[in-house]
C-alpha cells in the first residue's frame, strides 16, 4: 500500500493512503472498489475518504493530492478518551 505525506494550504501534515475493504467488509457500494484516505493530527484532529481511488495517485504532485483532500469527503471520528477508553476510533458505521 502507497504511503504519502503532504502539507494542505494551512501547513498541517496529512497523511495519504489508499484503503481496500476485504470481501467481507460491509460497506457502501459506493466504497466497495476502495478510497483513498487523509489524516492530519491537525489542530483539528481530522480524517477524510475519497472514493474511488483516483488512478496513479501515488505519484500526483503534492498540489493534485491537496486537491483531493479538498473534494474528499470528512469521516466523523469518535474518541474513546471522552468515554473513558484508550484512544480515537474511526466508527465502522461511517463507511
């Protein structure tokens, strides 16, 4: 899997990979074929799915990849820590 890293127009740092559900995840049709996926530890803490997977992603300019990020589409992130668990989770419902 292609691991990318790229600073957006406000200086945070995402990072970039593609994800591809296995024949036994239920998801959307929409995500069936995969996504690509953006993190940032921010300020905010934030992670974003673009589908499908645009081809030869893994080699746009940093500039093609904030235009992505721009149009992908913003994944809720739940935080255990606020319930009293470990860490954050991105919910399995989201997808």
């Amino acid at each position: 899997m292609p691991h990318r890293s790229i600073l957006d127009q406000h200086g945070s740092l995402w990072d970039v990979w593609d994800t591809h559900p296995d024949a036994r995840s239920q998801v959307s049709p929409r995500y069936r074929d995969g996504w690509l996926t953006f993190e940032t530890d921010g300020p905010p803490k934030q992670k974003r799915r673009l589908a499908p997977v645009p081809p030869l992603w893994h080699v746009a300019t940093d500039v093609e990849l904030v235009g992505m990020l721009v149009r992908a589409e913003e994944i809720a992130i739940v935080s255990l820590r606020a319930l009293g668990g470990p860490g954050d989770v991105t919910p399995p419902t989201t997808i």
